[in-house]
C-alpha cells in the first residue's frame, strides 16, 4: 500500500486489498472511496469485498468508480460531497491513484487555487496540468 497525499485531508493509493485497511484504519482515514470499477479487477479485489472490510473496520465506504472515457459531473460532485460530508481524512483509490487524484482536483476547483491543485498531484508524479481549463472553468462556475 502507497498511500499519497495530497492535503491534509485526501490521499490517493493504487489499489488497496482487504488486508491494507487495518492500516488505512489506524492512519486515521475515516471514509476510503473506491474509484476503480470493477471490471478492471480480479474478484478478491471487488469493491464489495473492500466495502466489507473497510466498514468493519469502522470507516466508511463509497464506490465511485469511473475511467477516463467516463468520468462525468456526476462524479465529481459523489467524491466533492463523500470529502465535505467525511468525518475526517479521506483515502481514495484507483489503479494508481491517478483517477482519485483528477477527480479530487475536479472537486476543489474554486476551494484552491489551480496551481495549488495542480502540484499537489505533481509532488505524486500524477500530470494535471492538461485539466487546468476544466478546474478553471469549475471554479468560475462556483464563483
């Protein structure tokens, strides 16, 4: 498990397996969100087999999963409000923690500044800067 941070309350991970979430647990994450479908994984990998894990632990668990050819508004907005509703650091995890780490800039655009978002990606080795329009117009959106 790579856990990687990007604030002091999101971090992103390629994928995680049930026997990574005591750790994850005693970290002090509180709310883990899957962003990987499962179509990409082997059944032992399954987000229903991490929501079991991670809820017995005690955190809470959201699947949101999506690739780039789908990740929608709708997206945005679950991980947007899993992150404001957490009850305090949130783990997100995709295939290499890409996936999390766009879909979390998505979801500050307008809390932070661009550049902010952009390097915190960047200090991960995760390329953002190609969503620099899409972050700016988010934020000129939310005003």
């Amino acid at each position: 498990m790579d856990i990687r941070p990007l604030s002091d309350s999101y971090a992103v991970s390629p994928q995680i397996a049930p026997e990574d979430v005591p750790a994850i647990a005693a970290a002090g994450y509180t709310t883990v969100i899957c962003n990987r479908p499962d179509a990409e994984n082997p059944p032992d990998l399954a987000a229903d087999r991490l929501r079991a894990a991670v809820e017995a632990a005690g955190m809470t668990f959201l699947d949101n999963p999506f690739d780039a050819m789908t990740l929608s508004r709708p997206h945005v907005d679950a991980q947007a409000a899993a992150m404001a509703g957490a009850a305090g650091p949130v783990l997100a995890y995709c295939a290499s923690g890409n996936r999390s780490s766009v879909v979390w800039a998505l979801a500050q655009a307008g809390r932070q500044p661009a550049d902010a978002l952009i390097g915190a990606g960047a200090r991960h080795g995760y390329r953002l800067e190609g969503l620099r329009p899409q972050i700016e117009a988010l934020a000129a959106e939310r005003g």
